[in-house]
C-alpha cells in the first residue's frame, strides 16, 4: 500500500482540524453582541420599531466603530473562551500520528527538544529505515527496469544502482 495510503486519514484530519480552527477564528475573532432592550422585570417591553432600528445599526457595526447606545439597551458579549486552545491537543495528536505512521523523528521537524545523543540516535534510526526501503526499491529497479533495458539493446552486464554519498560509518 506504500507510505501514504495509511497516512491519509490522519493527513485528513489534520487539514480539517486545521480548517475548522481557522473558519471557528474568521468567524468568532470578535465575541457576539447579545444587545436586551428594555426591562422584563420592571415590565418595560420595548416597540417593535426600536428592535428593528437597533437590530439595522448592529448589522452595520464595523470593527473600527465606537457604538453608544440609551439607557434602555444594555449591550453584553458572549465569553466563548479561548477557542484556539480547544484545538491544542487535536492538532498535537493528529502531527505526532502522522510523525509515527512516517516514522520521522519530531526533532527533525523542529517540534522536539531533546539532548543532542538521542537526537544523534534517533537520525541513525532514521537513516537505517530509509535505507531498508532504497535496498527494497532498488531490487527492483535494478530487476524490473534496468535489466530489461540493458538486455533489450543486445548488452548482457550487471547494473548496480547507488544511492546518494557514503556516510561517515561507510566510508570507515
């Protein structure tokens, strides 16, 4: 199925998770106005005109607008709390999974602080993985592809496919 087949629904979730939060902030950057009219206690029941005219200069409020309202109106905000910090743990999930099924180090990608040993170990694990796969592939290329090349113009020799540099530990 190859690397990315598994990946893609946390690859989805990610970039949904990712979406919401953005659309959530667009959306909720400035808290609602709850605006009450009148007084249900006191039995002031405010005229249908003053709804609508309050309702008409709200919906033109812009954000660089100063809003004085009479006596009667009383203007209060919804606290929805810091709705960015709900996306925390999701969005920390979703990165380490997708790290896990990719199987490359957090300190590679900069999200990872650790002493410099195991982050030189952990490139080492890295590398050796990688190799493995280059070894798998290049069987096959050198088999399927080459091989069939080479012997399709009359030529009867061994191809050997070499990948990148040596290493240090190669080259000792």
């Amino acid at each position: 199925l190859g690397l990315i087949y598994p990946a893609l629904q946390a690859i989805n979730d990610l970039t949904n998770a990712n979406k919401d939060m953005h659309m959530l902030l667009k959306r909720k950057a400035n808290p609602p106005i709850v605006a009450t009219i009148g007084d249900i206690q006191a039995g002031i029941r405010p005229k249908q005109e003053d709804i609508t005219a309050l309702k008409s200069k709200l919906e033109a409020l812009k954000n660089n607008q100063e809003f004085v309202v009479s006596p009667e109106v009383k203007l209060t905000t919804l606290d929805l709390g810091r709705i960015g910090e709900k996306f925390d743990f999701v969005m920390t999930y979703d990165r380490d999974v997708i790290h896990a099924i990719f199987q490359v180090p957090a300190v590679l990608m900069g999200i990872s602080r650790i002493p410099e040993g195991l982050a030189v170990v952990q490139m080492e694990a890295f590398m050796m993985n990688i190799k493995s796969k280059q070894d798998l592939i290049e069987k096959v290329v050198e088999q399927k592809i080459f091989k069939v090349i080479v012997q399709a113009n009359g030529f009867d020799v061994h191809v050997e496919l070499e990948w990148g540099e040596p290493n240090e530990r190669e080259l000792r």
